[in-house]
C-alpha cells in the first residue's frame, strides 16, 4: 500500500508499553514531536493510557491535556479546588491543564484513555470525534493531523490516495497537509487530533 507524501501509518499492535511517569499505571507512545524526546522535552505527544486503579495523575507543568475515554466504565477526575471532570460515556472529552493536581477515581473497573499532550506556548491542539455509520468530509488545516482509530475499523481517504483500513488503535499522521481534503468512512469512531505550531519549529 502506497502512501502519500507527509502520511505514515501507525499500527495499534506495534505500540510499545511503558510506565507512567509516575509509575502508576502503563502508556503507549502512538507520537510525539520530536521524535522520541523525553517526558520533559516534547512539544507535542499522544498516546493510550491504561488506568488500572484509583490514584493521582502525573503532574506536567506548562503541558495542557486532553483525555478520550475510549474504552472502561470511565473515571471521576477530582482537581484540588472542588472541580470535577467526568468521563463516564464512551468518547467523553476532559480538558485540564498538566500542572493541576488530578485524583482519578474509577467508576468501575478499568478503562482506556487517548491521551493529547502539549506543551503551552509552544503548540496548540484539538481533538474532534467523528461517529461512525455515515461518511465524514473535512479539511485539514494544522501543522500535524492524526486520525485516530478509536472503536471498530474505519476507512480513511486523504487527498487522492487510496482509501487506507484502520482497526482499533491504528493511527494515520499527516504532516504539514496544506488544506488536504481527508474523508473518514465505516462502522467505526474516529478522533481527529490537530495541532498547529505556535513558532518555527
């Protein structure tokens, strides 16, 4: 299978486990920019967590998040102050910045969680959910996209390319897309994640 240029392919089965950067429970890197930086030097990083049990998250100061519950009965996120963000729905969105002080407490059980990491100031990004059972058209217009396969198989069209099969965990990256047109088709979920440079990277 041929792919355009500025498109790489992301296998779910070939994701690596690691701990988390407080050891409480396991990540797998899907990207980052730059390519393999450390914890405390990405510009930008996604990945699927793994929370196994109750407990603080780590903190990353200067970092804004985005978590998709992907898969679990979901989590409660407790931030020091009172305020709560839920994600108990299949495809729930919680946004919160790194530094804050987190206590996730699960509802029941484990779940899966994509994860968007980046780093403020130096990136932006969002993170958009297209259901499936009826095909999806958009532009893409940021610095870096990726279409993330988050539930069942999906079909993913960019530009004039063949249409690429996704299963559950494959990720498609597009960099610098230059408005391409990207259809998103089948039975599956999608999460579309866009991030735009704030400065010459």
């Amino acid at each position: 299978m041929a792919l355009g240029a500025g498109v790489a392919l992301i296998r779910g089965a070939e994701l690596v486990a690691a701990p988390w950067k407080n050891g409480g429970g396991l990540t797998r890197e899907i990207a980052a920019f730059p390519t393999g930086a450390a914890l405390d030097a990405f510009v930008w990083r996604v990945s699927i967590a793994e929370v196994a049990s109750s407990g603080a998250f780590s903190v990353f100061a200067g970092v804004d998040r985005t978590l998709v519950l992907l898969a679990g009965a979901g989590m409660m996120l407790n931030e020091a102050g009172g305020a709560t963000l839920p994600l108990v729905q299949s495809l729930d969105i919680a946004r919160f910045a790194g530094e804050a002080a987190i206590d996730a407490r699960l509802v029941d059980g484990a779940t899966r969680d994509f994860n968007l990491m980046v780093r403020r100031g130096a990136a932006v990004g969002e993170v958009s959910v297209v259901r499936g059972g009826a095909s999806s058209t958009c532009t893409l217009r940021a610095d870096v996209v990726l279409l993330f396969c988050a539930a069942g198989s999906i079909e993913v069209t960019v530009g004039e390319d063949d249409a690429i099969g996704l299963s559950v965990d494959d990720t498609l990256r597009v960099d610098s897309p230059d408005a391409l047109r990207c259809v998103v088709g089948g039975e599956g979920h999608a999460l579309v994640v866009s991030i735009r440079y704030s400065r010459s990277i």
